[in-house]
C-alpha cells in the first residue's frame, strides 16, 4: 500500500450514496416511462421494444471499450469519465424534449443514451470498488439500496406528475436529477492511483475475451444473469402494458414502480445479513430461483389490487442478484481486469437481456399480449437458475482445486 491518504470513510459513503440516489432517481424518472413516453408519441408496443433494446444495444459496445480504456489509464479519475456521460446524456435528452422525431430519429437517440446512461452505472460500481479494494468500508449494498428507494420514491412522485401534467414531464425531472449528479460528482473524492494496493507491481489489464475464458464461474454467472434478467426486465419496462391490461392507469403504473423499487431497500440489508450467514454463491443462487418466480406469480394475479400486492417480490430477486453480482464480479475477476469485470456484468444483465429480452417481449405484447410474455420471462429465468447452479459449482471446484 502506498503512502498515499486517502479520504475519510464517511466522506467517500457519503457521496457514494448521494450518487447512488441521484443516479436510480434519475433512471426512474426516464427508464420507469420511457415505453409510456414512446407510445403517447404514436409508437406501437414492438417499436418501444425496439428502441428500448437499441439501447441496450449500444451500451453492451461501449462499455467494454469504456471499462478497458480506464483499466489502461488509471491516472483518469473515474468520476471524470462519468461526469462526462452525463452531460453528454442530458444534452441529448434535452433535444429529445423539445423535439418529436419519427422512428430513425428516436432509434438514434435511444441508441446515444444507451451507449451514455446505461454505460455509465458500471463507473459508480467501479468508483465504489476502487476504495473498497484500498481498505475504506464502502457500504455498497446500503448504497445501492438507498438508490432502489430513490428510484420508487422518484416513480410514484413522477406517476402523479404524469397524471398531472402528461408523462412527457417526466424528461424535465430527469434533467434537473442528472444536474444532482454533477454537482455531487464535483466533491467527490478521486481515486489516487498510488493508493491502490501494490500499485507498483501492476499487471497489465486483459482483453474482454481473455477474463471470460479464465474466470469461467465469473462467466457462467453472467449467463445466469443474462437469463434471470431477461425474466424481469422485460417485466419493468413493459409494466405499463402489464399496469393497463389489469386495468390501471398513469397513477398505478408509479404505483408499482414504488412497491416494486421500494423492496430493494430491505433487500440490500437483507443481502448483508444472508451473506454472515451463509455464502455469496448461496446467495446468487436463491435470487435466480425468485427472479423466476416472479413472472410466474405475475402470470396468476389477473387483478391489479393482487398484481400490485406481488411487486415486492422482486426484494428477492434483483434486489439480492444486484449487490451479489457485484461482489462476485470483484471476487472471481483479478485486480488488474476489475473496471472491466464491471463492465462485462452490466453487459449481459442490464445490456444483452435487454436488447434480447425487450425485442422479444415487445413483439409477443403485440402479437399474444402480456400474458404470454409473462410465460417467455418465467422460461428464461429458469435456464438461469440452472446456470446459477452451475456457475456455484465451478467456483467451488476452483477453490478446491
């Protein structure tokens, strides 16, 4: 370790939270209802799915190049790089606002914002790692969690605000939360490169290619992702289809988004209490077995009073899949490749499911309505499962081995 200082515990918490906060607010006030935006505009269903997974799309390119450029040039601070996400991103919001472009138009910004927000979360992850990694107690789980409260406080608030004021209202929310997100990236505290733990002995980063094929618990585990998300994200970012076939309005879609989002509070602190009492595998295990459930349950509650009841479920799924995936990222990926090994996660989680996920399920809406997607997400979280147990399995083998 270098003799370089680092900054206070409690300085580095507090702005990671501030972030965490700022960031999940401000994905639910365009993410919650991007699909509503793009169908008030005279979208169909299927059109949402496809811009929703150009985005996807375009986020599962970038990241990786992001993730290995800062691997390679650790003198850049991370926060840099994220500031500069989202500045680009909230200018492109902005033209969106205040334009109605048809469907190439709104593919392209689709497309620019994926590469941008979507990009950008595996940076506070990384940010968060970085000083864990140098011995500060980064709660990265409390954080996360204050961030899924957020993202439900911010959903229902931005639902009344639709109801009010049209759902196109929901964009002027976004900017003013990415323009928080600046200002706490102004004092947060940069990553010194010293301080980084053998910092002189500093192997060179991998290929992409190369951590995938020498960490196979880490991959396999990313295709447990890919298919366990590929159960829910469909569900989130269709939820207004789901929110109007049981015969809710603007109103209950924030409605849901807040009991659904709200749940991943506890579970975070659920998730710190489970890892003291068993392991992390165990842990990744059981999130995978709920993420399948989940549209499972959804496909039996026809009433929107029992299908609003059911949001919370998602506490144990993706609200313990999140932080899990996290630290099982950081342990299964070697130092030197731990930026990228962020990046790879949010690739095939949040991006590859999405852009499989939303294309398929876009198309099922309009062809077998949401019933039937239901039935797609609960057949995807069960190949999941299976790779979860499979992934668990070769992470013991390693270890014995």
């Amino acid at each position: 370790m270098s003799g370089t200082s680092l900054p206070s515990g409690q300085r580095v918490n507090t702005m990671y939270f501030l972030l965490q906060i700022w960031f999940w607010g401000m994905m639910a006030a365009f993410t919650g209802y991007q699909t509503a935006i793009v169908l008030n505009r005279g979208f169909s269903s299927g059109q949402a799915g496809v811009f929703i997974s150009l985005g996807c799309l375009s986020g599962i390119f970038a990241q990786p190049l992001l993730g290995a450029w800062a691997d390679r040039h650790p003198a850049v601070p991370l926060k840099r790089i994220f500031g500069g996400c989202m500045l680009a991103a909230l200018l492109i919001h902005g033209g969106f606002y205040f334009s109605r472009p048809g469907f190439f138009g709104t593919a392209l910004i689709f497309l620019a914002l994926g590469a941008l927000e979507t990009n950008a979360y595996p940076l506070i992850d990384a940010m968060a790692m970085q000083f864990l990694n140098a011995g500060i107690d980064v709660r990265y789980s409390l954080g996360r969690g204050l961030g899924a409260f957020a993202y439900a406080i911010v959903s229902v608030l931005v639902g009344q605000q639709a109801r009010r004021f049209g759902v196109e209202s929901a964009l002027v929310t976004h900017g003013a939360l990415v323009l928080l997100i600046l200002t706490t990236l102004a004092v947060f505290p940069a990553f010194a490169p010293s301080a980084a733990p053998a910092a002189h002995t500093r192997t060179p980063a991998h290929s992409p290619f190369y951590i995938l094929k020498h960490n196979p618990a880490f991959t396999v585990m990313l295709l447990a992702g890919f298919f366990g998300l590929m159960a829910v994200m469909p569900i989130v970012n269709f939820l207004v289809s789901l929110v109007n076939d049981r015969g809710g309005d603007s109103g209950s879609l924030g409605l849901a988004l807040f009991l659904m989002a709200a749940s991943e509070l506890p579970g975070a602190i659920l998730f710190q209490w489970l890892w003291k009492k068993t392991n992390l595998e165990r842990i990744m295990v059981i999130s995978a077995v709920f993420m399948a459930l989940k549209p499972l349950l959804f496909l039996f509650c026809g009433d929107l009073r029992f299908f609003l009841m059911m949001q919370p479920i998602q506490m144990l799924g993706y609200g313990l899949f999140t932080p899990g995936n996290v630290f099982f990222a950081n342990e299964n990926v070697p130092p030197e490749d731990r930026i990228q090994g962020q990046s790879l996660k949010m690739v095939a989680t949040n991006g590859l499911s999405g852009v499989v996920g939303n294309l398929i399920a876009g198309g099922i809406i309009d062809r077998g309505g949401v019933n039937a997607m239901l039935v797609f997400c609960f057949f995807s979280g069960a190949i999941g499962v299976a790779l979860a147990f499979w992934a668990v399995r070769l992470r013991k083998f390693r270890k014995s081995a």
